[in-house]
C-alpha cells in the first residue's frame, strides 16, 4: 500500500521536488481531495477487468486510484515536464502506460490496439480534462468510432450544463445535441474550487455519458445534421425560420423548400429551435435533406 499522490502535502512536496509551476494554458488544476476523486472512479464503475483510457494525468492523482481499480490504464499527457513525474509517482503500478502527445493529435484507435492487452474487456474513459479544450476532445473521442462504455469526465460546471440539458431550457443547445446523439447524458455531482490546486476560478461537474438508446429515425447526412443543430441556435432568440432563411436565402425557391419541410414534419414555423427534440431535429434535417435544401 502506497501513500496517496492526492493530498495537498504530497501534491506540494512533488511540485516542489520536481520545480513543477502549474501552467494555466495547459489547464492544469491538481486534484487533492481523495474523496472526489473516489467518487469519480465510482461513477464510472470501474473494476478490474476494465481498459481506461485517461486524459491529462497530470501528477497521477486520478490515475493512481484509476490503476488500483483497473485491468490496464493508458494516459495521455502533453507537458513534457511531467512525464518524468509520473514515471516516479506511478512507479508502484505496472498496469498503467503514459504518453507524451496531444491527446488532439493521437489516432486513438491504433494507440488502444497498441496498448491494451485484452482488447476485448470493456472500455472506459475517465478524465479530470483540460477545460480549455473540453468540447474538442470530447467530439474528438464521439467521433473516433470507439465504441466506450462509460465516460466520465470532469470539466467547467458551465460546460456540464449545457451537455446534460433538456429541450426548452437555456442550457439546450447544438452542443447538447451533438452529444446526445452519440451518448446519453448526465451531470453526477459538481466539484468544490478547494479540491484542486491551484483552485480554479470556475465551477465543475462530472458528467457521465453511457451508450445511448438507439435513435427512432436515422440522418440522410451526419455532417448536415450537426450543421443543422449550428443554424438552428445561430441567433438564440430568433425563430427558427429566421436562422433557417439566414442560412439557406429567401429566395422563393429556397422558402417555398422551407415550408414544404416545415409541413411535412409538422413544425411551426415561429417556433425556436430550442424547442426541439433531437429526433425532431433529425427529422427535419431529413425533409430538409429530401427538399433538396
Ligand atoms: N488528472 C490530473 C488531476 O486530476 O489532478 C490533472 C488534470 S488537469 C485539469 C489537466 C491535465 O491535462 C494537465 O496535466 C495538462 O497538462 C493536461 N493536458 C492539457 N492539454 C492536453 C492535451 N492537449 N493533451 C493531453 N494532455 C493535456
């Protein structure tokens, strides 16, 4: 049994003994409370036949307590610097790998073939992310085509919102959409600024996202949904036959297509986009797709 990396003290005394200075640009805000991070390797119920892959591990306090609840761990971390850290922080633990790359520049794919011995077990995503660069990675990972089958991650309160919210509110947007087309949502608890250090200066949530229901109607053209779900909450508080004319013209042509696809989905025309469903989004798109628009 090995002292935990995740204490004020510890994380202090490692950033000391290395000369390590947190660099804001890079996102990085220490986990040191040891019952946050507990609660996050229960939410993505992680056992010991799992592959987790890990996003920034920083000093290792998540990926400590990821590689005594795992099968196999690989990480990702950009700062150099930290990478010789880790290698002495997570010396105890053979099952875990890191990486010095971009997680935005790694083919995930062959990196998992590369690394994982059991291909087959299941596999989990669990990360305290870089908040700057939250919405690239996690498109990033949805689009990869990996199949995962929990991921929990950790990113600004604001950001959890928007990707867990229901139609009608004001969180609602094609950020959510984009999301929950591939995953189900759900913010599971939100994070106090004093678990990190440097504290951040903003809120945070854990989200879950786990395979979602299939989709009662399929996209003509996934690249023109998502480009839908953008021309929908363009102007937030204009109708969506305002942004959709804004997008496509008012030519008559284009706003008699329009209509004809308003009618067919049975949409009113004054309603806003955030009224919604994803599956009226999808169906909509289709008639779109159909009218030739
Ligand atoms: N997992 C650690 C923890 O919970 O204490 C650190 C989390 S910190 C919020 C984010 C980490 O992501 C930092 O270690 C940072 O260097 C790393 N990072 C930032 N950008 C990255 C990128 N593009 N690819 C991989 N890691 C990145």
């Amino acid at each position: 049994d090995y002292p935990d990396i995740a204490t004020p003290l510890r994380t202090q005394a490692i950033m000391n003994q290395y000369g390590i200075n947190t660099k804001k640009s890079l996102g990085q805000n220490f986990l040191t409370n040891i019952g946050v991070l507990k609660q996050i390797v229960a939410a993505g119920e992680v056992t010991t036949t799992d592959n987790v892959v890990e996003i920034g591990p920083g000093i290792g306090a998540l990926t400590e307590q990821l590689a005594r609840a795992a099968q196999q761990v690989l990480a990702f971390e950009i700062d150099q610097r930290l990478i010789e850290v880790l290698a002495e922080t997570l010396a105890p633990y053979q099952n875990v790998t890191v990486i010095n790359q971009d997680i935005l520049k790694v083919d995930l794919e062959t990196a998992l073939t590369q690394h994982f011995d059991d291909p087959k077990a299941p596999l989990k995503l669990v990360a305290n992310l870089p908040y700057y660069i939250t919405t690239p990675i996690l498109m990033q990972v949805l689009e990869s085509g990996i199949t995962f089958d929990s991921i929990v991650v950790m990113m600004q309160k604001e950001v959890a919102d928007r990707l867990s919210a229901e139609p009608g509110t004001k969180d609602y947007g094609s950020l959510t959409l984009a999301v929950q087309y591939r995953m189900q949502a759900k913010l599971a608890f939100t994070v106090d600024r004093r678990s990190f250090v440097p504290n951040p200066n903003v809120d945070s949530a854990i989200i879950v996202l786990t395979p979602r229901e299939p989709l009662t109607v399929q996209p003509r053209d996934e690249k023109k949904l998502f480009q839908l779900f953008k021309v929908g909450f363009k102007l937030r508080r204009k109708t969506l036959w305002n942004n959709l004319i804004s997008e496509f013209g008012k030519t008559e042509e284009v706003t008699t297509k329009l209509t004809t696809a308003l009618e067919t989905v049975g949409l009113d025309p004054r309603i806003r986009a955030e009224k919604l469903t994803l599956e009226q989004f999808i169906t909509l798109h289709n008639a779109l797709f159909d009218a030739g628009v």
